[in-house]
C-alpha cells in the first residue's frame, strides 16, 4: 500500500502560534474575511444533512435538463448508505466510485461517508492495469459504476483479477429526461451494457435492489482526526500514484474555509458549473463540496465538451465556474464565443496549473467574471491558497493563504524559513 498520510490536518481545537499570528496579521485580507475565523469541524456528510434540512426544496442537481431538489437527493443518499450497509459496509470500508459527474457521484459520495466507509475516486479513462493496480494498492472492495459498455467491461474484468467483491450498477438512462433517455437507447445503444437479470447476484448488485430499504442507516461514530472519509489518489512529482489520506477533518476544514474565501455567495440562490470531473481533487471540493456547503444548484456535463459547456452557460446562467486554465483559454479561443452570453458567470475559480495573466485578462474582459487563481495539493484536501474575490486580485499570483492555513518557503538547502 502507498498512502500518503495528511500530517498537517487543520482542527478548529488547534492553537496557533505567535509565528503563526504575526505572519497572518502581516496580510491584507478583504473585509469579510478573517484569518482566524473558527471552523465548524463534523463529519462530511453532516453538510448535506444541514442543506437538505435548510433548502431542502430548493434545486440541488440538474443533469442534461433532469433535476433533483436538495430533499430528494438526501433521501437517495440515505437509501443508498443503508443499502451499503446490508452490503458489509462500515467504519473504514474502502468503497470506489468509478463515474462520470452524474448525480450518481453526488449521492453515492455522501452515502458511503454517512455509511461509515472510505470514498476512493478512479479515472473512467484509466486502463486496466492502472486501474486493477489502484484496486489492489487502495483496497478496495466494492466498487460503483453505471451500465455504459466501456466502465462495466473495465470492472468485469477487475472482477476476476483483483481483490474487487462486488459491483454496483447504475441505469445511466434512468437520469436523463425524456425524450433524452429514449432517445439515447435508440441511437446510442450500443453504448449500453447488456447485463442479464440473472447475472446481478451477490456480486453485481443493481441500483434498484440497493436502494430497496427504509433509508434509515446505522449511525456510526466518525472520529474528524482518525477516520479516512477520501483515500484520494495522485501522481504527486513521481509519477507513481499514491492514495493521499484525507480525514473527514481535513476534507470538511477545506470546505468551510473555502465557504469563508466565497463570503458573497448567496445561500440556496446561485448555480455551480460542473465540468471539471468529480473525481479530481479539485472539483471534489471547488464544484461538489462547495455547492453542497452553499445549497447550490449544480449544472453538470458527464464529461467535458466546449461546446455544450458554452451551451450551458448560455442557458443555464450559472455564476460559479472553476477550470483549469486551458478551458479558460479554449472559451477565449473559441470562434463563436461571442454568440454566447457569459455574463452571469460572477467567480471563475483556476487551478491545476499556472494561469496566464492574459488567458485571465481576455476572459475576464469577454465575461465580466471575476477569475480567482488559487493553489491547492491533493494532501491538502487540496486549496491552500487563493486570490480575494474582492480587492486585490494579483494577476500571475496563487493569492493569499486560507483561513487557518500557515504557508512557509523553507530554503532547501540550509532548511531556514
């Protein structure tokens, strides 16, 4: 096993020190935000339970035009963590999500943390040997899927060939709206797989079948420190992956100290654009997470494509959109942007690589956004840093440090900050 354990968890109980303050008290952070604003520290999937209590009406997830309410996916989640729970998971069960963004993801990654067990996230594009590794390495035990040709003959074969027990089936056409799901079954069948009735057993277990229950799970003790909510695998600078531990502290500390970063957003009023894939670091907090700890509504694609995004936002008038820079610069370079409107996009999130400061001028100029470049790393759950959303916002810069969040330059040589 290669794990990466997150030494430098963020606790609301721990206590800073003078460096700390004096470095903190040096920066200019804009007036809504403070430094050493305490952080509501839970179990991740607390988050959703408090949203679906607060905006439980409003509109949580639209997914090539079908939406979900905020009620209704907290009653799938429910459902689906009982499920999993007849199905042997608990506390520290490794359970993997092999998806494209749908609101399978959504549900299936607050029900297996409100069942107790670890999320780990796998590429849909990985090949095999890739995947079987990261199987074997995480071990992981039970994975979920949807019925599209190319994941289901991927795990068929995980299997027979890895520690895998079991296979959790989604209907990919039961969440899209009519006519799109009739019509994807007539022109895109073959992109189905064909799974016999007598072929779900003990070890392919059907969407339908898992969610047959009283949505009443087992409540289990979740230790912030100790217990693993994402086991979330990365490249890191050897190009071997390794799965980066993220406690449900550490992973809940991000969102709220990302929630303070975004102190304008207007609870259960505003829409996230989701492009970026779930299973990334980045979109699990900046898209999914966020959204969930704000209310909401996500826009999502099941996978990037420049044309529907700007189709999207053109309809859909989302105002959060983070990407990665080259998607910043695709839109500026796409020769009909000018026949889309853009202009309800108010905060553009970057990351993932350095943005160019005229890809950010040209797009801010062609939206009338706000593009805040930040820094983040898996271990970190992942942002550390970030530009204000107001004020100073410092072109060819990752800003300034999260609440909280203490950054050093340490001189590799002699080892002095």
């Amino acid at each position: 096993m290669h794990y990466i354990i997150n030494h430098t968890v963020l606790k609301k109980r721990k206590i800073m020190t003078d460096h700390a303050k004096q470095t903190s008290s040096q920066i200019k952070y804009p007036d809504g935000v403070k430094w050493d604003s305490p952080l509501h520290l839970r179990p991740v999937y607390e988050v959703l339970e408090e949203t679906v209590k607060n905006y439980g009406t409003h509109p949580a997830f639209d997914f090539l035009g079908k939406r979900w309410t905020w009620s209704e996916i907290g009653e799938l989640v429910n459902r689906v963590a009982l499920g999993l729970q007849n199905y042997g998971v608990t506390r520290g069960k490794h359970v993997g999500l092999f998806l494209p963004n749908s609101p399978y993801f959504l549900v299936f990654y607050y029900a297996i943390l409100r069942a107790g067990g670890t999320v780990v996230n796998y590429n849909p594009l990985y090949a095999e040997k890739e995947l079987e590794h990261q199987i074997e390495d995480s071990q992981t035990d039970i994975m979920v899927t949807c019925d599209l040709q190319m994941l289901v003959d991927k795990m068929d074969k995980a299997l027979s060939n890895t520690r895998l027990s079991r296979l959790v089936i989604c209907p990919f056409t039961d969440i899209l709206p009519f006519p799109k799901n009739v019509l994807f079954k007539t022109f895109k069948g073959k992109e189905l797989a064909k799974i016999k009735a007598s072929r779900f057993s003990d070890r392919y277990i059907h969407w339908d079948n898992l969610i047959a229950n009283s949505g009443k799970p087992d409540h289990v003790h979740i230790d912030l420190d100790k217990d693993i909510a994402v086991l979330q695998y990365t490249g890191g600078t050897t190009g071997t992956p390794k799965g980066a531990v993220l406690t449900h502290g550490n992973i809940c500390a991000n969102i709220e100290q990302s929630a303070l970063w975004f102190y304008k957003a207007e609870e259960g009023k505003e829409k996230m654009l989701g492009i970026l894939p779930f299973f990334h670091v980045f979109a699990m907090t900046t898209v999914m997470n966020i959204a969930v700890k704000n209310a909401f509504e996500i826009i999502a694609l099941p996978r990037f494509d420049l044309n529907q995004a700007l189709k999207l936002i053109d309809k859909k008038k989302p105002h959060y959109f983070p990407a990665v820079p080259a998607i910043y610069s695709a839109i500026n370079n796409h020769p009909k942007v000018d026949k889309y409107d853009l202009t309800s996009l108010r905060y553009c999130i970057s990351g993932g690589a350095p943005l160019p400061v005229e890809v950010k001028k040209e797009f801010e100029e062609k939206t009338g956004c706000v593009v805040v470049e930040g820094y983040g790393l898996t271990e970190a759950s992942p942002v550390v840093c970030a530009n204000p959303i107001e004020g100073l916002n410092k072109a060819g810069s990752i800003g300034m440090p999260f609440p909280g969040t203490t950054v050093e330059i340490i001189d590799r040589d002699d080892q002095k900050t």
